[in-house]
C-alpha cells in the first residue's frame, strides 16, 4: 500500500495461505499510520492510496490486482432543528469530523444512452464542469443505471461525493420471489462495485417507489425496499435510506412528514404557485430533487430537431419531452413575458427561468443550514437530446442556468432573502442580507456591498453594510434591506452584492433581477396559464399533445402553436 496520487513509503505485508480449490477469502490486517485523509473539494484533499495484491505458488507468479482507495471517517450525524416526530432519519454528513452540506444535483448518465458511445473524454468533461458548478455531490438517480468504475474514479479524484440509487421506481414491478431475488443479487453486485469508493456515501432503495394511490402497491414496495435494506446491509457501512422521498403523504403512516421531499411544485403544478409562494413554505431535512426544465441552445437545438420543425416547435419538440406549457409559464412568471417571438429568445428564456428558479430554491435551502443539510437539483445531465430537465446539454454545452447554479452553489455564498419577484412601481422593496459558509474558515470583519440598478442598468441604490465576522460553517442573517422601487410597470430592478474580508478581497459575488409588477394580477395571469394547461392534458398526449399529426384523434384543439408562430 502506497499514495496513488501522493508520495508515501510503501507498506508491505507478506503471509501465507493455503488455498483450496474454489472461493477462497482471507483477510490480512494492515496498518497505516498517520494516514492522509479524503475529502471533498471545498473541504480539503482529494489524498488517494493504491494497494497492489500478488499472489505466489512457491516461486511462481500466478496473479496480480491493483486498486485505489482512500482513508476517510464517515459519520451521519441528526440534523438540528427536528423533533424525533419530525424527522427519525440522519441526514447530516460528517466527513472527517467536518459538516458535508451537500451541494447536489442529479446525474442522469451514463453520457449517452447509446452506452458505447459514452467516452472517457465524456465523462472526465462532465465531471470537470460539476465542480465548475461548485456541485459537491451528484445523486445517480434510480431511472438511470449504476455508473461503470470510471465515473466513480473520477468522482474519487475530483472530490465530489457520490448518491447511489438502486434501479427501483413507482412502476409496477413483477411481484414473484424470483424476480425480487434477482434485484436483490443485481442491487448487492451495485453495493461490491462502488463499496471501496472513497466517494460514495450513500444509498437509497429506490426513486418515488410508494408514490401509489393504491394501498396495496404502496404496502407491497414498503416490504420491498425494507427487505432490500436487509440484503444489501451485510455488504456496506454507509449511510441507507430506503427511498427518496420519505415524506409524502401516502408514506406518512411509515416515515416522518419532514424527512425529504421532491420540490416539484413549480413544475407539474405550473401556473398554480409563484416560485416565492411555493419554495418558501418548504422545510425539510433534505432535498433529494428540485426540478425546473428548459431548452438547450438554438445551436444544440439544430443538431436533433429536423430543420422545418425548429421554428416554430414542429413534431420533434414533443419525441424530446418538450412541454410547451410549462416553459412559456416559467418564461411569464420569470420575465413576465412568455417570450414567444422567436427561436432564440425562447430557448434563452427557458434557461433563464430555469436559473432563477433554481437560485429562488437553493438560496431558500442553504439559508436553512444545518436545519437543511442538502439540496439536489435535477438534473445535472442527460444521457440523451432533449428540452427537459438538465444543465449542462447533450452535446456538453452548459446552458445559462449553470450560471445561476455556480453562483447558488458557491461555498461561500452571500445571499438576498425576498418573498417575491414582483413590486409595484413606488413599493418599498424589502429583503434580508444573509451569509452561507460551507468552509471550515472564518473571515473576520467582512462587508457586503450592494447596488440596485433600474431598468436602464443606473445605479439607484448603493451601499456598504459591515456585518463582522463571518463564522466557520454556518448560515446567518447579518442585515435587513429597504430600498424604493423606481420605474413603471414592465420594467426590471437588478441587486448586485459583493462579500468582502477586511483586507477588500472579493470572497463571493452574487446577482438578481426582479420586476415592476403587480405580483396579484401576475398570479391570476399565471393561474389562467396554468388552467389552459390542465385542459390540453385532458388528451392524455403527453408532450406530443400539442400535435396533430402525431395524436390524430385524441387531439384537442389548441391554439398554443400559433403564440410560437
């Protein structure tokens, strides 16, 4: 045994061992003294050891095995806040003696779904711009299959821990024992794989496996993923929930109602909640998925859609999971326009949108630290064309929203609290200026600048606000903001903050913008949107619901289209 990715002088231990024929196990105790330690990214060194294993008959070689590891304490600690009828479940993780606040998003690999043609340089690209993103986790989620050794390798190496599902959802799955000793073996194969992964730190049986209305189907997937714990448990010492989420409401008579939950609203129940409403009422333990989708670029766009259906959205836009309806909602509720007029400014809209949303979101998340010690939004990627749910496209291309996620995502993050987007012209906008450090580092006598700008991007507001000391992971409102609104209806405000220490360096910078609006009249506008939606779902068409080439019969009339034309 020996640094693999660091000098240290090798340890050896030789013995020997009478090997009959078949299996045969042996265990060999090896000590490392003063051991270097993993960790993640933001919080120290990536330090990884090789152990090389050869095997002797008398003089002759028969056989060797190489594999890296690493030398890490790993501990789930309760999160503060819960009483023991809230939340039962540890959902803090403690790398090393230090809080892991896990900045997640969920990775829906492998990078093609055509899996040879998923290459190294694909992954090691998706990899490098997860930690661009400031992502410290990623959650392969259980739609997806387990990640071959390469992923996990680079996930060890880049410092980014590692969420592995196992392959069971909320479809109906063969209820006979065969069947079930099959996943069983299949789901302990997952577990042997990933186990000396120094990144992977937690399991889960399943994604949304007791969303069922019948009580039967729920009961019979409790009993599952209970008995699927039992299998796997033999086989690993990390952390185990049995699926995600564990607070919904058809699971309550089991689980505890502030465990976890899917953040989902804004987006199946588009039109029905403005983003502040809904995400600002969530308190949970920990967020497994956060969804908000979007378009990747024109230029992506060109690559899988057939030319005559790029603009306005042809046939192909509904194979690629294209939902009309909900991206000009986001794009209204964001911009207070749906931004309709053409190619560019649409799909620009939705990767907009899908930022704010998710910086609305996670803001709200982090700022519950360690009450909340974790968000993952979904998705990261997708392992195939499409308008849906990841940040980074396809064809590698981040879109705008990886912005807005590398500004949330920051380790040390200064934020702006607001409970809406909107105010009228004449308002008193108010918010709150909080600090969020995941770091294990105080800054002494820091100061946040902060500039709101109107329409026309001139300075309105400025000032200087020193908050002190900023404490070793922790989260804190440091100051209240009141400041007029300028402008009429139809404009935008724009906040720009900036953190700095006592010597004038720049530790974060953060950016928003908010509208001139009634936020009333919006909700209603909103709200129409949203019930036009639920009608056109009545044909049960899914995203090709829209076309009526594709439905024939099924279709019902809509004049959506002609907005996009």
């Amino acid at each position: 045994v020996q640094g693999d990715n660091f000098s240290s002088p090798p340890i050896t231990v030789s013995f020997d061992h009478r090997s009959e024929p078949g299996a045969s196990v042996c265990t060999v105790p090896l000590t490392v003294e003063h051991p270097r330690l993993w960790t993640t990214w933001d919080l120290g060194d990536q330090n990884l050891y090789r152990v090389d294993v050869s095997v002797h008959d008398g003089s002759d070689f028969q056989d060797r095995e190489r594999q890296s590891f690493a030398i890490r304490d790993l501990e789930m600690a309760m999160n503060p806040g819960w009483s023991p009828e809230e939340v039962e479940y540890p959902w803090t993780v403690m790398l090393n003696g230090h809080r892991h606040y896990m900045r997640s998003a969920c990775w829906g690999g492998p990078p093609d779904m055509f899996t040879g043609r998923a290459t190294e340089a694909m992954y090691r690209e998706y990899i490098r711009l997860a930690k661009e993103a400031n992502i410290n986790n990623l959650r392969i989620f259980c739609w997806h299959p387990p990640e071959i050794p390469l992923f996990c390798r680079l996930c060890d190496e880049a410092g980014i821990t590692v969420w592995q599902d196992f392959s069971l959802s909320h479809y109906l799955h063969p209820r006979d024992r065969e069947t079930i000793e099959k996943i069983f073996d299949e789901s302990i194969d997952v577990v042997k794989q990933i186990r000396n992964n120094p990144s992977v730190i937690f399991l889960s049986g399943g994604e949304e496996i007791l969303y069922h209305v019948s009580h039967d189907d729920s009961d019979f997937f409790l009993q599952l993923i209970t008995e699927l714990g039992q299998a796997v448990a033999p086989y690993h010492s990390i952390q185990w929930v049995p699926t995600c989420p564990l607070s919904w409401p058809n699971v309550q008579k089991v689980f505890k109602p502030r465990e976890s939950i899917h953040a989902h609203g804004p987006h199946y129940g588009a039109g029905f909640m403005m983003l502040g409403d809904y995400y600002s009422k969530l308190e949970f333990a920990f967020i497994p998925e956060l969804a908000i989708t979007s378009c990747p670029s024109a230029e992506s766009i060109r690559k899988f859609i057939p030319e005559d259906e790029v603009w306005p959205p042809g046939p192909g836009w509904g194979y690629h999971w294209a939902d009309l309806d909900i991206l000009r909602i986001h794009n209204y509720e964001v911009f207070g326009d749906q931004c309709t007029d053409g190619l560019d400014e649409f799909v620009d809209a939705t990767q907009i949108a899908q930022g704010v949303y998710f910086q609305y979101a996670g803001e709200h998340f982090r700022r519950m630290k360690p009450k909340n010690s974790g968000v993952s939004f979904c998705h990261f990627m997708l392992h195939t064309p499409d308008m849906k749910w990841a940040i980074v496209d396809f064809y590698l291309k981040p879109k705008k929203s990886f912005d807005y996620v590398r500004r949330t995502f920051q380790a040390l993050l200064v934020s702006l609290q607001y409970d809406r987007r909107r105010w009228n012209p004449g308002e008193t906008f108010q918010g709150e200026i909080w600090v969020v450090n995941d770091l294990y580092e105080e800054f002494a006598d820091c100061t946040v600048q902060l500039r709101f700008l109107d329409n026309s991007q001139r300075v309105f507001h400025e000032t200087a606000i020193e908050i002190g000391d900023v404490k070793a992971d922790s989260a804190a409102k440091f100051s209240d903001v009141a400041v007029h609104v300028p402008g009429e209806q139809g404009d935008k405000f724009y906040v720009e903050m900036c953190l700095l220490d006592n010597g004038g360096n720049r530790l974060s910078d953060n950016q928003y913008f908010l509208l001139v609006d009634d936020q009333q009249q919006a909700s209603a506008l909103m709200r129409k949107l949203g019930e036009e939606a639920r009608e056109r779902m009545k044909n049960e068409g899914g995203t090709i619901r829209y076309f009526k080439e594709l439905l024939g019969d099924r279709y019902v009339p809509t004049r959506l289209l002609e907005d996009f034309k």
